[in-house]
C-alpha cells in the first residue's frame, strides 16, 4: 500500500511543460498539469488554452491534435507520470526542453 501511496502522491505533483503548437511554424507555449495528466487531457488544455489564438482550434476537439515527442506520436490513454517513469522523454527534454503538438489534418 505505500507503494500504491507513493504512486499517487507522485501523479499529484505539478509539472511545467512547454510545448510547442505547429500551424506552419512553431509557437511555444507553457502549461502545468500533473504528472497523472493523461496525453489527451493535456492537449485539450492546451486547446483551450490558445483556442482564442489560433481560431481553428475552436471548432477542432483535442482529438484533432496530437502529441508529438522527437520521432513518436504518443497516444492519448498514457500519462506524463508514464513517460516519466519509462523515461520515453529524458533524452528530448534534456536537448530540448520542449513537447510538442501539432494538427492532425492541416487546414490551409
């Protein structure tokens, strides 16, 4: 059970995450969510949070976005916390810094 606890009070904690959303160019943002967030959950917030920027998004759902991490498409039912543990993204983060987001279909 502490382990179980552990887990838990590890998802909770905050994470700043920058990312960049692709139109044609790179637009780099921040964000925090917690370390639980799932992919999907993040791009929505993300949606939300530059819909007033980029008017496209306002009528695309997160699922028209997706999340990008050097050569991977991450799916959306994985968390940070996942990414983390299975350190899928040290390597770009310390390089980097950055993750990603783009449209899944381009509107021109």
């Amino acid at each position: 059970m502490a382990c179980c606890a552990s887990k838990a009070k590890l998802k909770e904690e905050t994470l700043e995450v920058t990312y960049s959303y692709w139109d044609g160019s790179g637009h780099r943002r921040t964000i925090e969510v917690t370390k639980g967030t799932s992919i999907s959950k993040f791009l929505e917030a993300v949606r939300v949070s530059i819909a007033s920027d980029f008017h496209e998004l306002r009528a695309m759902g997160s699922d028209g976005l997706l999340y990008i991490k050097e050569d991977l498409i991450i799916p959306g039912h994985y968390s940070f916390y996942d990414l983390i543990v299975t350190k899928v993204q040290q390597r770009a983060v310390q390089r980097e810094g950055v993750w990603a987001c783009a449209p899944l279909i381009k509107q021109s």
